[in-house]
C-alpha cells in the first residue's frame, strides 16, 4: 500500500472514527484470527491519515485511514467524511475476512444497502461501503479484490443486525491480497443532507488521496 520506510511511525491508535453521534467501532477476523484492537505499528503520513500494521504468520493487516472529501451535488449540507481501508495480504490461504462495522451511541438507526444512518437533532451520520455487487464489479475487472471472488461472493455477503454492518467475504489464495472499504460522514440536518451518498467511495481515489 505505502513504502513505509519513508513514513514516520506515531503512537499506536485503535481502529476507530469519532462522529457527532458516537464512535464507528470495527471488528475484523482473517481466516479465523480475531484482529486485536490496536496495531503493532502506526505511521502518520502528511494528509492527515495513518497507516495501522497488524502481523500474523498467515496474514498482513494494513488498514489505512483518514480525512476525505466528498464530491456532492448542490444544495447539500457541508459533509465531513472519514473513509477506512483495509487491504488483506495473505501469507498463507485464508478461509475467510470478515469486518463488522457499529454505530455506538444513537438508539435508532435506518438501513438501506450497505448503510446504516442515524439522525438526531443535532446531526445525520451515515456509515457504509461496497455492497456484493459492487464487489463483484471489482473482482470482474481484477481491482482491489481477487477475480476469483465474482463467483465466490454470496449475495448475503454483506447483512445488517441492529446498528451493525457485516462484510462475510470469501476465502483468499496465498500470496493475493483484498480491499475492503468503508467510510462514515456527518452533517447538520437536512431534508438532503448527502451522507449517504458521500459513503459510496470510489476506493481508488481515496487511496490516491489518503496517501498524497
């Protein structure tokens, strides 16, 4: 993802992004290893995201993340965005990788797709990412995630349980790698507030951008 040896490392942060309405929490397992809240290594990189490392005998964890704009139409609110990638390298064969994303802190959340919306009177947030179909559109044009996923995707890959997204994703062949992205943006309320449509990220460009 980066050349880290020209990177500066900074203190170790847990995954996580701080909104209006409580804190976005993930969960990632990788072929059966629960990944533990906090890297091995943090690197802060001069856009103003960072670069996490996770290390296991069968499996590389970076997970980069950070500030990035959203393109909207007019007439919506300002949308403040955070967007999150995590790209598994597999050192051996992984039966699995899965990410579990939570909105903590709001009672009540709406789904549509692979989003979750809160709104209060205070503010709207919206967290998402890809849901199957765009996956598959990835791995049909050989981005971000194996072309061997097109088939292996099933069409409940991505669920909902309350407030929580899941990302069930299929086995990955050693020596590959995957992407999985997801971002969280929030505005003030509004009949057309732009969150959700601020989520759906085009991931190589905010790759380009996190790592300028």
């Amino acid at each position: 993802m980066l050349d880290t040896d020209v990177l500066s490392t900074t203190r170790p942060r847990a995954l996580g992004i701080d909104t209006p309405l409580g804190a976005v929490r993930f969960a990632v397992r990788v072929g059966g290893w629960d990944v533990p809240a906090r890297p091995e290594l943090t690197w802060g990189l001069d856009s103003g995201a960072w670069l996490c490392r996770w290390r296991h005998r069968s499996v590389r964890l970076d997970v980069l993340s950070g500030p990035s704009a959203p393109h909207l139409p007019d007439g919506c609110p300002v949308v403040t965005r955070q967007a999150t990638v995590f790209r598994v390298l597999a050192r051996e064969p992984l039966s699995e990788f899965v990410v579990q994303v939570g909105l903590s802190g709001p009672d009540e959340v709406s789904a549509s797709g692979a989003t979750v919306t809160a709104e209060t009177a205070e503010a709207v947030v919206t967290v998402g990412g890809p849901d199957v179909e765009a996956l598959r559109a990835c791995a049909r044009a050989g981005q971000h995630v194996p072309p061997y996923w097109s088939g292996a995707l099933a069409d409940d890959a991505v669920g909902l349980d309350g407030e929580r997204l899941t990302w069930q994703l299929p086995a990955i062949e050693r020596g590959d790698y995957a992407d999985l992205w997801v971002a969280a943006a929030w505005s003030e309320p509004s009949e057309h507030p732009g969150t959700v449509l601020a989520v759906d990220v085009d991931p190589a460009r905010v790759l380009r951008e996190l790592t300028h």
